[in-house]
C-alpha cells in the first residue's frame, strides 16, 4: 500500500491522478476533478483512457516507466476528456514504491496545462506595456494634435483663394489631419481610463447590455448566442468599464467575419483558478469566453495581440484589446486567447465579490492555487 500525505495531495497545483497497474484511476486531487470536469466518484475506478483523452500514444510510456521504476516528461500534448476540450499541456509520469520501496506498478501521473504558465507570463508583460503605453499616448496627444489644428488651419485659409481642382489638396490635407486627431484621441481615451469603482456586478447583466449593443450596430449581421451558467455569483467590479470590454471583443470577433457567422458568449464557474498578485493570490473562478467562428488571428501577431498597437486589421489602431488587457488587469483578472481558423477564443478570468457585498459563491472548499 502507498502512504502519502493527504494535505500535500490536496494542496497539488495541478491535475494529479494515481494509476493502478491497469491503467485505472485510484486517486485523484479536487484540481483533476476540475480540470476533467468529473468528480472523484466517476473517475476512480475507471480506466484513464476512457476519462482522460491524450493526443500521445502513452501506453509504452507506462510500461517503460514500471519496468524503469523511473520518471517520464512529455511536452506540448492535447489533453482533454469527454466533458472538456482538449488543452495544449506538460505531461509527468513517475512509478510509486511502497513505504518499504518495493515496486507496486503503480502511476502518478501529473496533467500541467500550457495555458495557466502561458498567461502568467502575458499578463506581466501586457500590464507593464499598456503602462508605457499610456505615458507615450499622453506625451503624442500634446505634442502632434495642436500643431495638426494649425495645419488644418491653414489648408482651409488657402482652399479659399484656390480653385476647385487645386481645393481636392487642400481638402485631403484637412481629411487626413482630421483622421490622425480622430486617431491621437483613441489614444488619448487609451491613457484616460480612470481605476475601477469597483461593486458587487452581476457579469450577465454586462452582457447583456453589450450583446444587445452589438446587434443594433456593429453586430447586426452576426448571430449571438447565450451559453451562461445561471448560478456564477457576481463579480468585484466596474460595470462601465467591463461593458467597454466586452464590446470591444464583440466588435473584434464581428469586423472578424464581414459575412456574418455565430458569437458564442459562454460563462462557467473554475474553482481551481488563483492568479499571484504583489498583495498574495487570489481566486480568479468566474470565466467569460467569447467564441467566433471568423478566420482566425494572424500567426505572426497571435502572441503579441494584447500589446498596444499590434492590429490583425487593415487601418487598425490596435489599440481595443491592449485596452480590454488594462482594464482586466485593473479588475485583478486575466485574458488569454486561443485561435486557429475557425474558432478564436477570448477568455477572461475574474474574481468573485466579496461576501459582505454579493451573494455566497459556490462551494469552494477545494480551491487550489495555480501558479
């Protein structure tokens, strides 16, 4: 028999199950549970090929690490079950001894989704460019939009004493000095965006709003549709500023797909999410996931598509999703994408009100920090 501590098993960081030597489940912590989107009852006992789906051939692998008594790595696997879809992921295996160190044959086996360390990264990098970003748009906005005024001035004096054919110049002059105003106050509205005035926000009440906004306007030839979990619990934020996200990502995904196509709006609740702040860590389980079927981000670009102006648009300032980033990063939360042709994936993460201001949140007894 394997001894191990309970608390250390519990307080795992990621997707951990233990294997017996036919390959079926015989443990598995609370952050498995979630990631597999099954509870322990329906995992332990059950073969790990009908629970977890791995794009690897790891049958050898099992057999070698039991004959090896020895650990195992595998990178960059598709790992998903019958309730999820699958996650780019780092795979462990390593054979357990008995407390006497005799080889029992069976696994551990440890899931470490790519996703989770992919957006810590970004959201340090994407907090600290939007901040540069901001000074640069204060300092553009003071030094370029007066002097353009008295370019525009003076295009307009002369197009007085000229003639017509001559007046199409300094028309264009006036056209193009009022688009890069039009421009520097993107960028200005881009610096301006004050802290949070954070309450108690029913997350589907935003979008709401934001949905019924996109399809009176810049959504109207796109099809929308609901897919919410009806008990989230409300969320610590700005309801504005939330509103802007979110319809900055419903603009993006409709200008994505000129010709129409389907804006999916799916919420669920991920108890296992913990983002690490200055000030500690702290949960981030209310998930928001804006899904189109549109052609997919640019390769060259889809890593760097939250930095300030890095656009995937002809004429794109791109300036909405840096925008999108601040402010969740404001709301202590995440975003990261997941694109391919067909099926674009923006998702953000954020944190339940605190209990004197909302209603309880789900049980969360087995929170389990991601780090």
């Amino acid at each position: 028999m394997i001894e191990y501590d309970i608390d250390l098993w519990a307080s795992l960081p990621i997707p951990a199950l233990i294997l017996d030597d036919a390959d079926c489940i015989l443990e598995s912590n609370a952050v498995a549970e979630a990631f597999l989107n099954s509870s322990a009852k329906m995992l332990i006992g059950a073969s790990v090929w009908d629970k977890v789906m791995i794009d690897s051939p790891l049958e050898t692998s099992f057999q070698r690490v039991r004959k090896d008594h020895s650990a195992l790595f595998i990178n960059d696997v598709d790992v998903g079950s019958g309730e999820r879809a699958p996650v780019l992921c780092n795979i462990q295996i390593a054979s357990l001894s008995s407390s006497k160190g005799e080889r029992t044959g069976k696994i551990l086996l440890l899931i470490s989704p790519r996703e989770i360390a992919d957006r810590l990264g970004r959201s340090h990098s994407v907090k600290t460019s939007a901040k540069s970003a901001i000074g640069m748009a204060e300092m553009l906005a003071h030094e370029i939009k007066n002097p353009l005024a008295g370019i525009t001035g003076a295009a307009q004096l002369l197009a007085m004493n000229l003639s017509n054919d001559d007046q199409e110049m300094t028309d264009l002059i006036v056209q193009e000095c009022r688009r890069i105003v039009k421009l520097l106050e993107q960028v200005e509205q881009f610096g301006n965006v004050l802290k949070p005035q954070c309450t108690a926000v029913n997350i589907h009440d935003v979008l709401d709003r934001a949905r019924r906004s996109a399809m009176v306007g810049f959504g109207a030839h796109m099809e929308i549709i609901e897919d919410y979990d009806p008990s989230m619990p409300p969320t610590w934020g700005d309801m504005d500023q939330l509103l802007q996200a979110f319809l900055n990502l419903l603009k993006n995904a409709s200008e994505a797909n000129k010709n129409g196509g389907k804006i999916r709006i799916h919420t669920f609740y991920e108890n296992s999410m913990r983002l690490r702040r200055t000030d500690g860590s702290g949960s981030v389980p209310l998930q928001i996931e804006i899904i189109d079927d549109g052609p997919g981000l640019p390769s060259e670009i889809a890593g760097d598509i939250f930095e300030p102006f890095v656009s995937g648009r002809e004429n794109g300032t791109g300036l909405g999703l840096a925008l999108v980033s601040k402010i969740i990063s404001e709301h202590q939360g995440w975003i990261a994408v997941d694109s391919s042709p067909g099926r674009t994936v923006f998702r953000i993460s954020l944190p339940v009100a605190p209990k004197e201001s909302a209603v309880d949140a789900p049980n969360t007894q087995n929170k389990t920090e991601i780090l």
